[in-house]
C-alpha cells in the first residue's frame, strides 16, 4: 500500500463527528415466557446476542456528548449497550467544567450500574505537535480532578485519545518522523501523568489507576520504512505506542476478515508484540456509511454480515493472549446498521 493510500483510508477512519430461539422444550419455553411477564419490564433484562463472538469484550466510541446531558438519551444508549454486548465506552468528554461536570459524574454512575466501563474521549491531531502538548495535558489533568472530587462510582475509568497525526496532510508529508516523534512524547506525558497521580481519599479497597488508551491506524507496523528513532530505539510506531500505553485500539477498517488485506492480517503484527508485553489489543470496525473505500466500512451492509466477519475474527484470534475484543465506531453509525 502506497503512502498516499494510507493517507486516504487514514481520513476516512475517523468518525468526528437476528436472534432465532427453537427448542424441542416448548413447555419450559412457555413457562419461562409467563414468569418474565410476571415482572416490570426492563430494557436491560436481556441481551440478545448468544453467539461466543459476543462473549468477548466490546468498546464503542461516543462521539455525542450531548447525550451525557439528556436522560432518555442515556437511557437508550444503555439500551443498546446491553443489546449489542457493549462492555466498553469511549465516551467523548472534551469539556469537563461545570455544569458538564456532573453530567459526566452522572453518567458515569449509570454506565457502572450497567456493568460498563467507560473512557474519557478526545483528540485532535494538532495535540501531537509538540507546541500543543499543553492543551491534551489540560485535558487529562481535567479528567484527574472530577475522578478526585467524585465518588467511586462517578469516575471515569480511563483516558483514550484519538490522535492521528497523519492528517495533518501538508506537515505529515513533509516531517512525518518529528509528528510522530511528538506524538510519542505526548503519550509518554499523559502516561507518567497518570502513574504519578495520588490515591483517591475516598477509594475503595479495589481502587484501580486510570488506563490509557489510544487508537492507531493498522498501517502503523505494517511498513518497515515506517520505523523511528526514538528514545535510543529503532521501532515500528505502533511498538513505541505499545511500549508506552496500557491498550490500543487499532482501526483495522475492513468489512472482510480473511485474506491478504483483511482485518486478521491487518492485526496480527500488533497482537504479535502485544503478545510479548502481556497488553491488550482491541481491534477496531467501522460502520458509518457512504465511506471511500466502500470496503472500509460495513455501513450499508447488515448487522448479520458484520456479525459473520466478526466470528471469524473471533475464531482466528480469540484465543491470543493480546487479543482485547472488538471495538465499534460509532454509536449512531453503529445503531442505524442494526435497525435500533
């Protein structure tokens, strides 16, 4: 793949903004049916996948911050958690100053009665240029004061940061190894920000730090010219990432698994090294329509089809000890693939 080429799947890979049941037991079938009714309905009584696909972790990216601030909004969008198996948010959280401040905190609450863990949301691809470092360390440093001020069930359990220095089309053109230089650094900040943070007064006894997060393009290991001098180290980006940060989230944008260019081949060099390290790699899928190429996306495919790919994705690689599940960008895209 040429470079302009992955420059163009680069600008396309960001999103700013049938269940059948047949048992011979038709009795017990009924009987269960009856004892359900019998109860107040609840949304997120049931999901409705069952297939070992979605036994394995899950993340979105919620790029709507808006919907913190309304509750049915909130209400539907843990709806369509629980409905589609979705363990993980990447919840966009850009301003954390009163009054989205407890907002968030409120939200929060409600994500981890649902047995959700959620990340707090941004990136530009400015912040990795080393004059803008300031402004993602602000940001994080935001994050860190609502999680002091806010109960254990009110924080955010992690940071994850869309940076994509690549788009950046004019400098990355010209100095792609000092944008990815900084970029680096700016991982390396925002890590040993988070490992210097002290202890919560209020944690309880299973308190657990932040966890960084980040997602990379597939393309970031998949070119040995694409390695960089840093820190003494000649590496492929997505190993320097790796060796900083807690999990990332790769966007290896395909709507096939199988084949030379297909979402397992895409992964298996980081899920290689993150075999070594003993970190995760959650595997990133994209569903927003209209995309060039179309095969970039399952947008104007089917939930059926891409629950298919994902299967095979899952029996190829599920049993690495890197592999972190799947991730789905993004919320709305992803509802309206699914009819919900």
């Amino acid at each position: 793949m040429s470079r302009g080429e992955k420059q163009g799947l680069a600008r396309v890979s960001r999103g700013w903004q049938g269940f059948t049941l047949s048992h011979p037991c038709l009795p017990f079938l009924t009987l269960l049916f009856l004892l359900i009714l019998a109860y107040p309905y609840s949304p997120l009584l049931t999901p409705v996948f069952t297939n070992t696909t979605d036994e394995s972790p899950r993340a979105m990216w919620v790029w709507d911050a808006r919907i913190v601030t309304q509750p049915q909004a909130t209400s539907d969008l843990l709806r369509f958690c629980h409905r589609h198996g979705i363990t993980t948010l990447y919840l966009s959280a850009y301003n954390l100053q009163p009054p989205y401040e407890n907002a968030y905190r409120g939200f929060n609450r409600q994500a981890h009665r649902e047995g959700l863990t959620v990340y707090a949301l941004a990136g530009d691809p400015r912040w990795g240029q080393t004059r803008y470092h300031s402004v993602p360390l602000k940001w994080v440093e935001s994050v860190c004061q609502l999680n002091s001020k806010a109960s254990p069930q009110e924080r955010f359990d992690g940071i994850h940061t869309d940076v994509e220095v690549y788009l950046l089309s004019k400098s990355w053109a010209e100095r792609p190894a000092e944008l990815l230089g900084g970029y680096l650094d700016l991982n390396v900040k925002i890590a040993e920000m988070i490992r210097n943070l002290p202890k919560p007064k209020n944690a309880d006894p299973n308190f657990k730090p932040l966890l960084f997060g980040v997602d990379v393009p597939f393309w970031f290991d998949d070119d040995s010219s694409y390695r960089i001098l840093w820190h003494g180290r000649v590496k492929l980006p997505t190993q320097h990432v790796l060796d900083t940060v807690d999990t990332i989230t790769v966007m290896a944008y395909r709507n096939f698994a199988e084949g030379s260019d297909g979402t397992i081949q895409l992964v298996s060099l980081e899920l290689n090294y993150a075999d070594e390290l003993g970190k995760k790699v959650v595997i990133g899928q994209e569903t927003q329509e209209d995309l060039f190429p179309a095969y970039v996306t399952f947008g104007g495919t089917s939930c059926a089809q891409m629950r298919r790919e994902l299967e095979k994705i899952q029996k190829a690689v599920g049993h690495r000890p890197s592999f972190g599940g799947f991730a789905f960008h993004h919320y709305e895209s992803y509802r309206k693939l699914c009819g919900d």
